[in-house]
C-alpha cells in the first residue's frame, strides 16, 4: 500500500516501520559499515514509526521533523543523503518512546527510505532500501542490528552482522504475548558503543546469552537471557533492577530494553493483570504485543 499523491508541483509518500527492543547482543566491527553490526535477540513491536516525505517545487531545503519539532535526525539526513539529489521534508511520528531502546532511530531510517523509494520513483528493492536504511545506523552510532530485525518482524535472533547482503536471522516461534514497558529515562547509544571498556563487557555477555538461547530457542530463555546479559554488562540501572524484581515476583519475566533505561516484560495470560500492577507502582506502562509487521507504505 502506497500514499502517492500531487499537490500541483509536490509529490508526497508515507511509509511505517516497527519498533524493536534487542534483549541482548554482541558488537561485530568491520571497516565496511554493509558488514558491521551485532548478532543478539529482540523483540518487534506492534508499535513504530509513520514518516512522510514531500518533495518538489515548494521543498528548498532538506528538513526533518519529530513529532512536531524540528530535529537534525542525522541517521535519517544520511538515508536521505545517500539516496536522494533533491531536497526533501521529512516529517516523522513516533508512538514508540525516542532513545529509551526502541529502536525509533532504526524505525524512522527505513520509513525514509520507503518514501523516499517511492516519492522519487526509485525503483529500489526491500533489500537495497533495508541496506540503506543498516548504513544509515551504523554510520551515526545509532544502532546496530535493529534494522535486521524490523525488517523481518516477530522475535528475531540475529546469527550473522550486517545488512541484509551479509547479515542472517532466525526467529523463535513465540506465542502470541502483550510486552509491558516502563521508559525510566534515556541511554546514548553512541556513547556505550564507542566506549571500549563497555564493549568488551557486551561482547562477552552477548556471545553467552546467544549460546544458551540457542540451546533453548523460547520466549521464555529469551527474557532468562536478556535479563542476564543487562545484570552482567553493567548496564542494568538501579531502578531497572528495583523493575524487574517487581515483575519477577509477580509471576513475569521482565528485563531492561538495549540500549535504553527502559524495562520490558512479559507474562503467561494469567499472570498479565498481576504484572501490569505491579509495574503501575513504577510508572506510566506502556503496553504493545510481539509483532510480525515489517516496514511498508501507507495509504493516508
């Protein structure tokens, strides 16, 4: 489905991307940011991004917008400069919390790219506009394997780095689960991936949680793993931990969304109304459910 309308000179296209939540990961270097990326495990949400584009006649310069506001958005200004040689006004709305670990930098780069693709008429691939949108976040630090698995939906295991030319993925055939969250605050991606000492303690973390899930590739080793992974990097918040007990001791699985001071948690049916109060106490819950969405382009 496509939104691709004229408004005498202007041209205008829409496009929506989903939100993702990585419960654990391990960092892959590469020169070649096509390759580079993180293998590890997440969760796609039912919730995400919505980007319009409008070029044309009216369009002088190249804008982007948040919710509103006017923002330097430089992994989406890279999709757009990797891929179009007009201005461009780019006008996103997020219904997923921005730099608290779900995935709206990665959401916003590939709703781009859609719109982009098909507002200038580009011709591109699924593939070619989900390898624009993985270079985009590599190159800004803003994301490492997001795009992988928004690009596939469901709970997606990340086995090689990368765009989708070099990248591989998996999924764990999860049942069909509401994700509660709580957003405690922000995380800047960039400074814990280029921060060494952070990422020695990642890849650690990561290479073992992704041993043990494969060995039980379930929803529920999943949230074991993640929860482990967030405890032993360090990067587990005071409160995040004070969360996640909460929810534990309420019959859920729960634990904190990378990289944001967000947590995530799940819980059987019976067990979802116990859960849901028991994270009320920390505040405002957010609720979405596992989603098999990928990005595609909108109607208005």
């Amino acid at each position: 489905m496509y939104t691709y309308e004229s408004e005498g000179a202007d041209f205008l296209a829409k496009a929506y991307a989903p939100g993702h939540i990585t419960g654990f990961f391990q960092i892959h270097e590469h020169n070649d940011p096509h390759h580079k990326g993180s293998t590890g495990c997440g969760i796609v949400l039912n919730a995400g991004v919505t980007t319009e584009i409008k070029a044309g006649k009216s369009v002088e310069k190249t804008e982007i917008f948040l919710n509103g506001k006017k923002v330097e958005g430089k992994t989406t200004r890279t999709v757009v400069d990797m891929m179009a040689d007009v201005p461009v006004r780019v006008k996103s709305w997020a219904e997923i919390p921005v730099g608290c670990g779900f995935g709206a930098s990665g959401a916003g780069a590939l709703g781009t790219a859609y719109a982009l693709n098909r507002v200038l008429s580009l011709n591109k691939t699924v593939k070619s506009l989900t390898e624009y949108a993985h270079v985009a976040e590599v190159i800004n630090c803003s994301g490492l394997g997001d795009i992988a698995a928004q690009s596939n939906g469901g709970v997606v295991i990340r086995l090689q780095p990368g765009g989708p030319e070099f990248g591989s993925i998996d999924r764990i055939p999860a049942p069909e689960a509401r994700v509660f969250c709580i957003a405690l605050g922000e995380i800047s991606t960039d400074s814990i991936l280029t921060d060494g000492a952070a990422v020695g303690k990642i890849n650690s973390a990561g290479k073992a949680a992704m041993s043990e899930l494969l060995k039980k590739p379930t929803l529920e080793n999943f949230m074991q793993q993640a929860k482990d992974f967030a405890s032993s990097t360090g990067l587990m918040s005071s409160t995040a931990r004070d969360v996640i007990e909460a929810a534990n001791a309420s019959g859920g699985l729960a634990s904190q969304a990378m990289l944001g001071d967000t947590v995530f948690a799940i819980a059987p049916y019976s067990q979802e109304f116990p859960l849901y109060e028991a994270l009320q106490e920390f505040g405002q819950v957010l609720e979405y459910g596992i989603s098999t969405c990928v990005p595609r382009l909108l109607y208005d």
